[in-house]
C-alpha cells in the first residue's frame, strides 16, 4: 500500500468517533442478551441497564470516553494507544461478563463486541501496529475474528472432542472407532477364505507393479521408492474395498474409481469444446456446466435408481436384472461420476483453454503424429490442471453426503458416518474421531498436492490467449468423442425427465395416471419451508459475498501481519467436508454464551463460511484483472481505502459481485451435508425435508420440490446471464466462477 | 456517482432490515414438537391444533433414535418442548435418562389399560403399531415363491436378496423386532435366526419405514415393519399383502414425552393434553398412518391392524428400553451379525 497512512502522527479526530457512538446507541436500544435461542430486536427488559446495570454504566461511560478522546485533536500515537487499551480492556469485560453468568450473547452484547473490535482496529492503525489506515485495520481486525471464530475454532473442537471424552484426555474412543467393523473390518471370520492375506497380496502386486514400472524406465531411487509405496497403497485400497468392508475403505475405494474416471470425462469435454467444429457441442457443454449448480442433492440419485435400480425402467425391465446390485459401491460411484463430471471440466476448462497453440504447431512441423503431439505436448503441459481436477474430485467424493445415503445400500461411507454417529447413535465425541479421520485424509491430500504441484491453487485463472490456432480433433476421433458427449446429455435429459415425470403421475413406476396431488402435498409445508431456505440463502449469499470480497481484497492489496494465515484458513472451510464442518458447529456452538444452535443465525453462518471461499476467489480473479494503479491514483488523491473500495473498486466488480451473489444463494438452497446437522423448528430447509420425503417413500412429492426448485434455480441463473451481459464491459461477466 | 452509492446503500439496509426480520421470530404463543411420527401426521398436526388453542405449533421430524439423539445432545438447552410419537423404547430410555418427565395428561384413564400399565408412569402411550411382514405378491409370483407364514420362515434360503428391514443402530424398528424374537425364543436362538436370515437380507435400511419403498416397486419381495405404515402405502396402490407371523409378533406403543426444562411448559402440557383427545388421534389414520390409537374413545378405523386378530408377544416395555439392555444387544447385532457374508 503506497501512502497508506499520508496524515499519520498529526492531529486530527479520529475515525473511532462513530463506532464509539453506535456502541452507546446499541447498549442503549437493544437487548444485550436472550433468556432463550431465538434473537429478539425490541425487548426493554433485556437491554444491558436493566439486566446488568453496573456493566451498561461502564459501556456508557468508555462510550462517552472514547467519543471525546475520538473528536478532540490529540497526538496520534498516545490517542491510538489509549483506544486500544479501553477497548480491548472493555470487550474482555464484556466477554468475561457473558461468561461468568452464563447468559447468551444477544443483538446489544453482539453490537457492542462489534463496535468495540472496529475502535480497537482504528487503534491498531493509529499507533501504526499495523501499517494501514483506519478502514483497513479495522476490516482485518474483523475479519480475523469472524475467521478464527467460524472456522478455526469449530475444526479445533472437532479434533479437541475426538481426544477429550468427558473432560479427559483419552485415546480409548479413538481406538475403539477405529477398530470398530464400521470403520474397517478386512478379516471376515465367517468365510473360510482369509481377507486379510488377499488384502495385503494385492498390495504386494500393487507395490510390485510400481517397483517395476519405474525400474524399467529407470528412474531415480527417490521416485523409485516413491511409486512402490503409491503401488501398494493404491493396492490395499482396492483389496480393502472389494474384500473388506467398513467406511474408511470404502471411502478411499470409490474415491479412486470416481476420481479417474470424472477426470478423464472432464477432460474429454473441455477438450471437445476447444477443438470441436461442432456449434451444438458448445451449448450442451454450457448446460452441462450450470446443472450441478442447480440440482437439488439427492435428484441424480433417485433418478438413477428409478432407471438403473433393482427394479429400474431399463436395468430390470429391459434387460430383466435382478439384483440389488446398484445399491452400494456400485450405484453411488455411478451417481458421482454423474454429479462431478462436470467440476472437473469446469477445473480443466481453465487449464485447456490456457494452452499455447504455438507449442502444438511447432510440434507438428517437425512431423510429428497428432498422438504425439497429445502425449507428449498437450498433456505434460496439462498435468497441473489434471492433478488439480483429481484432488478437487477425491475431496468432493471423500465429503459427498447425499449419494452414499441414498445409493450407498448399508455399506458405511466416512462422510455418512459422521452423521449417524451423531445422530444415530448419539456419540459426539465418535462422530469427532470420523470427522478427524475426514479432515486428516483431505488436508494430507491438500498437503500432497502443494508439495507435488508447489503453490499451484485450484483455481486455474484464463492466462492470455496465445498467438496461432488449435488443430481441430481427427474426424474419427472428432465424432467419437461427440458420441460420449450425446450420449452424456441424453443420459442426464433421461434423469431430469425422470423427476419431472415422476412429479405428475400417481405412482413412479407403478400408476402412471396424471395427478397434479403431488404439487398439492408439496405446498402444504414444502412452500413455507421452500421460503424459510430461500431466506437463509439469500441471507448467507450477501454475507459470504461482501465478506469474501473483503478477505480478497485484504488479501490481494494489503501487507499485514498474519495476512497468509487469514487466505489459508478462510481457504480450510472450502476443503472441510460438509458433515464434519456441521458437526463441527452444533458441538462448538451448542453451549456457553456462543449458543446459536437452533437458530436462523447459525444455518446462515454455516452456509457463509462454506460459500465464501468461491466468493474470495471470484473477487481475487476480478482483482487480479484491475490495475493496481488504480488504487493508487486513488489514494494519491487522499482518499481513504474505503473511497477507493466504494468508488473505484466495487463499481468495477459489480458483475463478479452479483454473480457471487447468485451463485452463493444458489449453492445455499442447495446445500445439504452442512446443515443437516444445524435444522430446528421454524427453521427447517428444504434438503432435508426432501431427504425425509425419499426415506419415506413420498418420491413423487420429493420429485414435485424437485422440480419446482430446479426451473426456479434455472429461472434465476439466466436471469442473471441477461443481467450481467448489460453490466459487463466485455461481454462476459462469469469468468472466474467455477 | 454519489447518488448512485446513496442508492445502493439503500437497497442493502433494506436487504439487512429484511433480514433481521426474518430472525426475529413472531412473538406468538408456540410450541416446539420434536416429531417422530411419519411426516403427513406431524404435517397435520400443527394446523388442527392451532385451530383448537390458538397456539403455533413448530416441528423438526426426526426417526425415534434420531430425537433421543437430538434430545441428549441439547440437554442443557432443549430447543423442544414435547416429543411426539415413535417407539416407546427411546421414550422410555429418555424418561430413565432424566431427559424426560412424565406428565400425567389431562384424560389419562381414558387411555387404554394395558398400554398404561405396560410403560407405568414414564411417558404417555398415543398408540400402538404391530410389527408384521409385508410381501409384495407380484413378486412372488414372478419368482415362484414360497408363502411366508412365520418369522422361521426368513430363513428358507429361497428368500435369498429378498428381504429388507432396518438396522437397529439407526431404527426403533428393527431393535423392536430384535426383542420381539428374543422374547419369543430366547437371546440366542433369536441371533442365529438372525443370522440365518442375514443371506436373505438385501439391505438394512436406515429408517425403519424405508423397506416399504423397495416393497412396494419390487425390489424386495419381504419387508420387516410395522403394519400400519404398509397399510398407507398398500392403499395408495402399492402391491403389498400384509401378514402376521405365525409364532406371534411384537409392537410398539408409540410415546408421548415432556421435555425436561421446557421453556413453554403450558403450551407443551396443553399439546400433549390435545394431543391424546379422541379427535386429534383421528388425525393420523385420515394422513395415511393406521396404528391403533391409545384413547378408547377415539374411534377405530377399518384399515387399522388390531391386536384382536392377531397373536401378540407380551413385550416388557421397561426392561427393553433400558439401555443396559438395549446397548449390548445392538452391540452384538453390529458384530456378530452385520459383518456376516452374503
């Protein structure tokens, strides 16, 4: 930041006047605490005068002393001291206060908190603790305490509870998870036949597989003991999953089916559309991108089961299947690969459509065959976006809820676990010990894509188009790949279909009489519910939106102390898989004066904190495209930051704003894994409803909210398309959402 | 440009006003029902009663186990006021827990003796739901099946892939079912029936109602639960014929409980008072759910199973319920039985 700080040390009356103001109007107004969950605006006998006068006293009076100290023209340095001293003397008093008499934090205790944290902010600055002005320390100040809050604080909770039982440190529940046969189980002492020896000879050909692929190429001894550990990892993992049983096999056994395959899927399409002469190819490709979006969890699961189930349409009907064989492994892998195909081209789109054409051209003047120039040009070139779909795809299929509950037969999945063992089997602390198994699993693998790829993120940003043009695909090649793409669309037009036929007729598969009954049980709680979630998804979208774009801003335009740990762990909830992050926030968040659990509150923040990672990398992509010499300019005329952010910045960034928007509401009507857990009365959301539907066997109403909430999403995105084409200068205001 | 921000500073305070209005919740009289019952019946119950007190009724529907469990975690802070319907065991273990207390409702001798008298002053009987098989008969004749007569019977490996019922460690049901053959035959001859139903089983379901879904479109051709909810589903068309075992069957006496430490203690007393009046228990039959109501004033409907025609195991319900009890038997069933091949 260049001159951030243009009056620093000269007298003037500093920004804490207003927040030092609205701290006494808060007190004053509203109720300090709540004798129960829900939030109270008005309610006189709840204000702080009335329920802890001596405290309302001491707010009142370092209001009015902060006020004075604010407006009247004292040094700088001693001023900046001083605010700092009383607010954070003050806020801890207030904390300790809640606390100590265990009350609940109301809206007057949560203003005050607030108002105080924005002085201590403007105190940091002054003092020049921290180089920025006012604005910006107080944002980072904030921002710092929201982060640690939300996410640090509940994923410590989690491994705190998988260790401490009842107050004591105790590795005992850890082992007995682990050992129990939910968890994993491979010797099966009712067959003749041992497991166990299976399991670890295929591991042995694994290991050994590896050893020799890289010893005939002659490799390094580093790489060489590196693939015979890969080999015989990947080998017990598909021993474990076909022979054993138990969620952590499970688990790592679909992940490294889906894994592959939606990469291979993904890459085939982002390559289809770059070098396709085709027009339609581009716009089912552009469907394909949004329908995940937009689909309600669950919808691809039971769509599939009405085709492809025991007693699906085309499995058993016409081909005369008679098995359970779909569900288990089988049918969730199916609907996964289904389901995250298209993440992983939206992750490849990037990287493919970043290639150089020149590189490819020089190859093929120098004779080289098309398939050459594949492997030996175009995919080393793509192996970081590769690497980066795999990983993206083994955590979503690692942290996937909705699939392996309806598909998942009653094999147990890692992120199914968690759940039942905290709802089923009431065990916190062994819903923990799952939850510490998932994070471990998913950070190791973060860990080992950092130190294979180096700080390549996940985001693959469009680089600047290259000089020259792609050859287009082989004809033979050309239609072949077209034929998967047709066949795809077909498949997923079937599945939709499926629902939305399924919502008009009187029984699916059974009674196929036209009846509209299904909308009319469907409105009866489904529309209240139905408006409870578009209200909490609304809610959380505009938060997670105006805080993301602010955690990037800090991020990408300001030097601060701590500013990686604040982009790391505002990053950590992206990777948190959903259930462990809900289980996370009802055992953090169910006690003491943080009690949210069962309010409206706590569904909005956990959908925040779950949507505000794309909002931080949409607004850094946005970022990365303005100048920073527009900032400059700006603040070369002294305006403060947040002029610059209000007037130059955020006018710049409407599209990707408003696009964040959208995006963040449509991510939180449906989201499921992340809430299941935080639903109380009033505040039921739709996902679950419909979960209860399905268990229950009320598909046609399920299919009816289905429907209505797909065309309603659908409605909402192009919408937005129309819109943000008005709004954007070049024409394409969604780039950088994926 | 100033206008423009002034502009957008409005639409977003009335964005945060909008929002807050939203969390703050009407100030209404209300209660809060943690429902276990299926979700017409818990759908239909707030209306009829608010338009009885004039009290708002707000409700999550969770599976028995699942309530106990929301229950025990919110202890020091319960979110519910009253728990309405599911298995009497979790009602039972609840109240022994001290997560419960009983509340002697307003017209209690009107509810039927033996109910009463089997759960004694723990939580309220509001039903009674009879465990029995369904078959779907379209799948036994495609396959040539045998006729299923008793619970022995599961074990003919003809059956084999044929059956669903629910995993005890998730459902009310199936640990139901656990006891009813223990009961009937003693702990171990239950598990090795159990067992040698297991190559049988096609799934464990999570919820106890679910194997009705795969009974009814013929994915399973047996289903183990109770009757009344097969009933719903046969009278929507499904193909189901429902059957009760021949060495007799188990059932479960649907409860009624007062959260400890409510903070709507009247307006939870005045539900559960409603609750078991003649003209609330008539509610569920009319939403699709046939189990017998408690109140013998409450008129019973023709498609209702009634114990008269069958013969029925005497179950205890306090020593089922105990935990003591019930933990390790669900213990043994996850290890001994589960993990078996099929």
């Amino acid at each position: 930041m260049v001159a951030a700080i243009p009056s620093a040390f000269s007298n003037r009356s500093s920004r804490a006047l207003i927040p030092a103001v609205l701290l006494a109007v808060g007190v004053l107004l509203l109720p300090f605490v709540r004798p129960d969950r829900p939030f109270e605006l008005f309610n006189w006998d709840l204000v702080a005068l009335n329920k802890a006068t001596w405290l309302a006293w001491l707010l009142f009076t370092s209001s009015a002393v902060l006020s004075v100290l604010s407006w009247l023209r004292l040094p700088m340095l001693a001023r900046g001291y001083a605010l700092i001293g009383i607010s954070s003397g003050v806020s801890i008093t207030v904390f300790a206060w809640l606390a100590s008499t265990s009350s609940y934090f109301g809206f007057g205790a949560l203003a005050a908190l607030v108002c105080l944290l924005l002085v201590l902010g403007v105190g940091l600055s002054e003092t020049g603790l921290i180089q920025s002005d006012p604005f910006i320390a107080s944002s980072i100040v904030l921002c710092g305490i929201f982060v640690t809050l939300f996410i640090a604080f509940p994923l410590f909770v989690v491994l705190r509870e998988s260790i401490i039982v009842n107050g004591a440190f105790t590795l005992k529940k850890m082992a007995e998870t682990l050992s129990s046969p939910l968890f994993m189980v491979l010797e099966n002492k009712f067959t003749p036949r041992s497991e166990t020896t299976i399991v670890f000879g295929i591991a042995t050909a694994g290991a050994v597989l590896g050893f020799g692929l890289m010893f005939l190429r002659k490799a390094r001894v580093q790489l060489l003991l590196g693939t015979t550990l890969a080999g015989g990892v990947l080998g017990f993992i598909v021993g474990a999953g076909v022979f054993g049983r138990g969620a952590f096999a499970t688990s790592l056994y679909l992940a490294l089916i889906v894994a592959p395959t939606t990469v291979f899927f993904g890459l085939i399409f982002a390559i289809l559309e770059q070098r396709c002469r085709a027009a339609w190819v581009r716009r089912i490709l552009s469907i394909v991108g949004i329908l995940p979006m937009i689909t309600p969890p669950f919808v691809l699961a039971f769509a599939l089961e009405n085709w492809f189930g025991a007693q699906g349409l085309i499995t058993n009907r016409v081909f005369g299947v008679d098995t359970n064989y779909f569900k288990g492994v089988t049918g969730v892998a199916i609907a996964q690969i289904l389901a995250f195909t298209p993440i992983a081209y939206l992750t490849l789109r990037g990287s493919v459509q970043g290639l150089n054409p020149a590189l490819e051209e020089a190859a093929q003047t120098m004779r080289s065959n098309p398939w050459m120039v594949f492997t030996k040009i175009t995919l080393p070139l793509l192996r970081p976006g590769l690497a980066a779909a795999f990983l993206l795809t083994v955590i979503e299929s690692l942290a996937d809820f909705s699939n392996p509950i309806l598909l998942g037969g009653d094999r147990s999945f890692l992120a199914t676990e968690v759940y039942l063992a905290l709802t089923g089997r009431y065990d916190p602390n062994e819903a923990s010990v799952y939850g510490a198994v998932l994070l471990v699993l998913v950070l190791t693998i973060l860990g080992l894509q950092r130190a294979w790829l180096g700080n390549t993120s996940f985001v693959t940003v469009t680089g600047k188009p290259g000089s020259g043009n792609f050859s287009m695909l082989p004809r033979w090649l050309e239609n072949t790949l077209q034929g998967v793409l047709g066949f795809w669309g077909l498949l997923v037009a079937m599945l939709y279909g499926s629902v939305f036929y399924g919502s008009f007729v009187k029984i699916w598969g059974v009674n196929g009489e036209f009846t509209l009954q299904h909308y009319i049980d469907f409105s009866g709680t489904g529309l209240e519910v139905l408006a409870r979630t578009a209200q909490v998804a609304l809610v959380s979208a505009i938060v997670a939106t105006l805080l993301g774009f602010l955690i990037a801003y800090l991020v990408t335009r300001q030097q601060f102390f701590g500013r990686s740990i604040l982009e790391t762990t505002s990053m950590l909830s992206f990777a948190t898989p959903g259930t462990v992050m809900g289980v996370a926030y009802v055992i953090a968040f169910n006690v003491g004066p943080w009690l949210l659990t069962g309010t409206f509150i706590v569904l909005v923040l956990a959908l925040v904190f779950r949507n505000m990672p794309a909002s931080i990398r949409s607004v850094m992509a946005g970022l990365s495209q303005i100048d920073k010499a527009l900032d400059e300019a700006s603040t070369l005329l002294r305006a403060p930051s947040s002029t610059t952010l209000a007037r130059v910045l955020v006018p710049l960034l409407i599209p990707q704003l408003l696009s964040g928007i959208v995006f963040a509401f449509v991510r939180g009507m449906t989201a499921i894994s992340q809430i299941i857990f935080l639903v109380s009365p009033g505040n039921l959301l739709a996902t679950v409803l419909m979960l209860s539907w399905l268990e229950q066997g009320n598909l046609g109403r399920a299919a009816a909210m289905s429907t209505v909430m797909i065309l309603g999403l659908l409605g909402m995105i192009l919408l937005l398309f129309a819109f943000s084409k008005r709004f954007s200068r070049n024409g394409t205001g969604l780039e950088g959402i994926g | 440009m100033r206008k423009k921000i002034a502009r957008r500073g409005l639409v977003m305070g009335a964005l945060a006003l909008a929002a807050a209005a939203g969390i703050v919740s009407a100030q209404q009289k209300q209660v809060n029902v943690l429902c276990s019952v299926t979700l017409p019946w818990c759908e239909a119950l707030g209306p009829a009663f608010q338009k009885e007190t004039g009290i708002k009724l707000n409700f999550v529907r969770l599976s028995t186990a699942e309530g106990l469990a929301r229950i025990r975690a919110e202890k020091a802070n319960p979110t519910f006021d009253a728990w309405f319907g599911g298995t009497g065991d979790p009602h039972y273990e609840a109240w022994s827990n001290g997560l419960t207390t009983f509340y002697k409702v307003k017209d209690y001798e009107n509810l039927r003796r033996d109910l009463r008298f089997a759960v004694g002053l723990s939580y309220v009987p509001i039903y009674q739901g009879i465990l029995g098989i369904g078959i779907n008969p379209n799948v036994f004749k495609a396959k040539n099946l045998p006729a299923v007569k008793c619970w022995s019977d599961l074990t003919k490996p003809v059956y084999k892939g044929q059956i669903q019922i629910a995993n005890p460690n998730t459902s009310g049901t199936a640990y139901t079912f656990i006891t009813t053959l223990i009961t009937l035959m003693g702990e171990d001859k239950a598990f090795d029936l159990m067992a040698k139903m297991h190559p049988n089983v096609s799934e464990y379901t999570r919820s106890g109602v679910a194997p009705r879904v795969a009974l009814g479109n013929g994915s399973a051709a047996i289903g183990i639960q109770f009757m009344h909810d097969m009933v719903e589903f046969k009278k929507q068309g499904f193909p189901i014929q429902i059957i009760a075992p021949c060495e007799g069957t188990g059932y479960e006496i649907g409860g009624l409980s007062l959260i400890k430490g409510t903070r709507n203690m009247e307006n939870a007393k005045a539900f559960m008072d409603w609750a078991i009046s003649p003209a609330a228990q008539s509610i569920g039959p009319k939403t699709g759910a046939y189990s017998l109501p408690s109140n013998i004033k409450t008129p019973v409907d023709d498609d209702t199973p009634n114990p008269k025609d069958f013969k029925l195991v005497t179950l205890d319900a306090k020593k089922w319920g105990n935990p003591t009890v019930r933990d390790p038997l669900i213990k043994r069933w996850t290890s001994e039985i589960f993990p078996l091949p099929r």
